[in-house]
C-alpha cells in the first residue's frame, strides 16, 4: 500500500560533450503538511550516487509556508562521459 507524499516535476538533462549532468526542479505540488499549521517549508535535496556511496549533495532553497513550491532551480553535476552509467542521483523533498 502506498501513501500520497504528493508529486514533484524535474528535468534531466545530460551534455556528453561537456560531461554535464542538468537536474531542474521545477516544481513540486500536494505535499503532505508537515508543520502544525497544515503546511510545510520543503526544499529538494539532489544526492549524485554511486556503488551506493554518496559523491556529491545539492539542495534548493527552502520554500516557506507551502504545500506547492516552485523552485525553478538548476542543479548541476560535473561526469565524465565514461562514468555516467555508473552513477545516479537520489531525489528527496525535505522539510
């Protein structure tokens, strides 16, 4: 059984050429309250893994008093062409 934490929209964007991996979080939407006031103050927290080891961390700014953020934010990580299929990235809203 699953539960509705709510959604959130990134896009992926990976240059081979420079060896640049894009994340952009966009926006997120119905997030679960978190705070006692019925909503939260979520930020995006972006982990670049690999071999279950955590290389790299970037995170949003923090949005404050909402169940729907907009971030509009790039997050970019420097890879090598050879290892892009060696790694992934964890993608956690957090409040």
């Amino acid at each position: 059984e699953s539960i509705d934490l709510g959604e959130i929209m990134f896009s992926l964007c990976y240059l081979p050429t420079a060896g640049r991996m894009t994340l952009t979080v966009i926006k997120c939407r119905n997030l679960k309250a978190m705070d006692i006031t019925g909503a939260s103050d979520p930020y995006v927290k972006v982990s670049l893994m690999c071999e279950g080891r955590r290389l790299k961390k970037r995170k949003t700014t923090t949005k404050k008093n909402t169940l729907n953020p907009v971030y509009n934010e790039a997050i970019i990580f420097d890879i090598p062409p050879e290892n892009v299929d060696q790694v992934s990235l964890s993608i956690a809203v957090m409040d």
